[in-house]
C-alpha cells in the first residue's frame, strides 16, 4: 500500500575518489517566508560538533566529513549557536565551510550567557545582543549573518519589543540578513510578531513531540479572509530524530555515558522509553519494506507536515546525514504518512 513508486533521489555518482563524500542529484527546497532564501527541507544541526553533551563517539575529522557531505547531498543551511561547545561548533563549521568554498547558509542563534557555576541564561539586552553577534561574527568569519535567531525567551525581563529593535539595528548595519527565535511559546510568539519582522520560528517537532500542533502552528501559518492557512513565518523544526530515539537503536536499558545528555532525558529510560520503543517497533516493517532507515521515516514524518518549512538532523558521521536524506524520497507518499499517522494514534498518542 505505501510502496515507493518513483525515487526522486537517485544516488547516482557514486564515492568520489578522494574524499569518501557521495553525489545525490535532487534536493527539495522550500522559501523561507519573508526572504529571497530557499533553505533544503533538510538542515545540518552542529550542536554535537560542539564536542560536549554528546558522548565522545566522534571526532572533529568525523563531524567535518560529514558537513562535507551534506554540502555534496544538496543540503544549504548549518545550525550553529556560540553555546555548542562555547563557540567550537562555530569555528569547525566556519573552516569546512571556507575549505569547500561554499556559500551555504549558516543560521545562529543570539541571548544565551554562560553563567559561571549555573545553567547558561538568555540575556536579551539590547548591548548583549549587539556584542553576542559580533562575537558571532568572528567566529564565524562572516561579514553579515543570513539568519540569527534567539536561542530561547529572556530570562531577565527585557521587554520583548527592545529585542526587537536591537535586532533591526542589526538588519540595518548589515550584519544580519534576517532573525527570528527559537522556543517560544505561542504567545511569546504573537508579542514577538507584533513588535518586529521574525522571519523563523525554531522549534521542537517529531512523531512522539507534537506540541507544535496546538497553537504554535497557528501563530505561524494563520487562516487568511478567504479561510486558507498561509505561512507567515518559516518553521525550522529540530528534535525529528527525538534525540536519536526514533531511529530504533536505544532500548530502554541503554546507558549513556555522563557526558551525553541523553543520560538525563526521561525519554530514554523505564516506561516511558518501553512505550516510545513500542511505538518505533511498530514502524519497522514500513521502514524494511522501503527498505530506508527509521531515521528517514522520522525525518520525512517532520518535512511532510503542514506547516514545516525545514526539518534539522543533528549529524555526527557522513554516513547519518546520507541515511536522513533518503527521506527525501518519501514526502509525497500520502499512504504512507497515512499508515503511520494510524500507529502515531495507537501507540504514540499521550
Ligand atoms: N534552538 C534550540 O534550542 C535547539 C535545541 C536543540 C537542538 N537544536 C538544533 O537541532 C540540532 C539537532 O539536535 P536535536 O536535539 O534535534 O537532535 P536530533 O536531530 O533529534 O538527534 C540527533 C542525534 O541522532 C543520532 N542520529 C542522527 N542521524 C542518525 C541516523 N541516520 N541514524 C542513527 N542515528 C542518527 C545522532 O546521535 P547518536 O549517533 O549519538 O545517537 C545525533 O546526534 C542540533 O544540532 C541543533 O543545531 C536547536
């Protein structure tokens, strides 16, 4: 019934010779609202490549292999924030990105303060966001920043519409393209629209987290006067994989080690790691007989829903990024996202 007719995504050239990296010849890409950018359904997350909070299971020639890849499969736009790993995230993608002279896009985030000896806090002052970027900047080797988005809400009271400004000064002086915010609740959202011109909204979305749907995706995609939801601002959905949950390769007795945050993820251990299991065993005959990953049905799960206008994978190694992309080939299969909307209801509903 959800068999794949035609392939979209053929991956025709095969290793090239020196690099490891493999061709695809087809990427979909969808504008982002508001802005002259079309971003690839897929986008690159760096926080790992940070070298903190996930595990130690890969190198630095690793995450830059696998950017490498990503480029070579089509995918333009690169997650980054000065938080991964205090700006080392940043700094790696910086030179993969000169070394293969590409002019992808990299999206950064603004606000956070490392606190000494306490969780990292989100000042949103108009002089923090000014130095935060120019921070940004550097590290980065940018002169302008294509997309800068607040990491999440202002832990201090700044009023929302000075954010606001401080960011336009931004878009003014040339140093960023466009902004938006990450993690805002739908009517931290409305204020955000009310006082400035955001352009993306970067939130959690997957099979098994759907808090999106609520309201969130109203704010971003209102009905006009003739009753049609038109998309107001872009939706960078992260999470699709849940954190590597939904590929289907950690049962509930997998130990993390303490340096990977998923040792602390409830998601992850007793019931609650059983019933998400379930639910990832339940997909795994559509999975083989498409013969494509969990990781793809995960990732093309995220792109395929109203309202989405790019799903990010968090990537350590070429070879996940390869296996995510095969989604691609999957979005338009109404059948099949029908089949698992039927096991999201039986086994994955709250
Ligand atoms: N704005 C924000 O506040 C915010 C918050 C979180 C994340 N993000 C962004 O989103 C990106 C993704 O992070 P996420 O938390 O959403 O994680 P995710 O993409 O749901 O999961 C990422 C993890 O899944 C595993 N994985 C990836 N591809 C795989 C494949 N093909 N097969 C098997 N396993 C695979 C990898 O870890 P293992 O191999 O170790 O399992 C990877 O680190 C981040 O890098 C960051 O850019 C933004």
């Amino acid at each position: 019934m959800y068999s794949v007719r035609k392939m979209c995504c053929v991956f025709v050239s095969p290793t090239l010779p020196t690099t490891g990296v493999q061709r695809a010849d087809c990427m979909e890409y969808r504008e982002l609202p508001g802005t002259n950018i079309r971003l690839s359904v897929i986008g690159f997350g760096c926080w790992a490549a940070g070298g903190q909070h996930w595990g130690n299971d890969a190198s630095q020639d690793d995450f830059r292999a696998a950017i490498s890849q990503a480029l070579a499969l089509g995918i333009n736009w690169f997650d980054t924030a000065p938080l991964y790993g205090h700006g080392q995230a940043d700094t790696l993608l910086a030179d993969v990105l000169r070394t293969e002279h590409s002019d992808a896009f990299v999206v950064t985030k603004v606000g956070v303060r490392n606190a000494e000896g306490s969780r990292p806090v989100s000042d949103l002052s108009p002089a923090h966001i000014v130095s935060d970027t120019e921070a940004s900047l550097k590290r980065l080797r940018l002169e302008t920043i294509p997309l800068l988005l607040v990491h999440w809400p202002c832990d201090f009271g700044t009023p929302i519409c000075e954010s606001m400004t401080a960011l336009e000064s931004l878009k003014l002086s040339g140093k960023i393209r466009h902004y938006g915010v990450c993690n805002y609740p739908p009517v931290l959202l409305e204020q955000v629209l009310q006082c400035g011109n955001p352009v993306a909204l970067q939130t959690p979305y997957s099979m098994i987290r759907r808090e999106f749907e609520q309201q969130l995706r109203d704010v971003c995609m209102p009905k006009g006067a003739d009753g049609w939801p038109r998309q107001k601002i872009g939706v960078l959905a992260y999470e699709t994989l849940c954190r590597g949950l939904l590929t289907g390769k950690y049962g509930p007795d997998h130990r993390f080690g303490a340096n990977d945050l998923r040792a602390h993820d409830g998601r992850f251990s007793g019931d609650w790691a059983r019933k998400n299991l379930t639910f990832v065993d339940s997909l795994r005959p559509i999975a083989n007989k498409l013969n494509v990953s969990l990781a793809a049905l995960a990732v093309g799960w995220v792109c395929q829903m109203p309202g989405v206008t790019a799903a990010l994978v968090g990537v350590k190694r070429p070879e996940q990024i390869r296996e995510c992309v095969k989604s691609i080939n999957l979005i338009s299969f109404t059948e099949l996202w029908h089949a698992i909307d039927r096991r999201i209801r039986r086994y994955a509903s709250p």
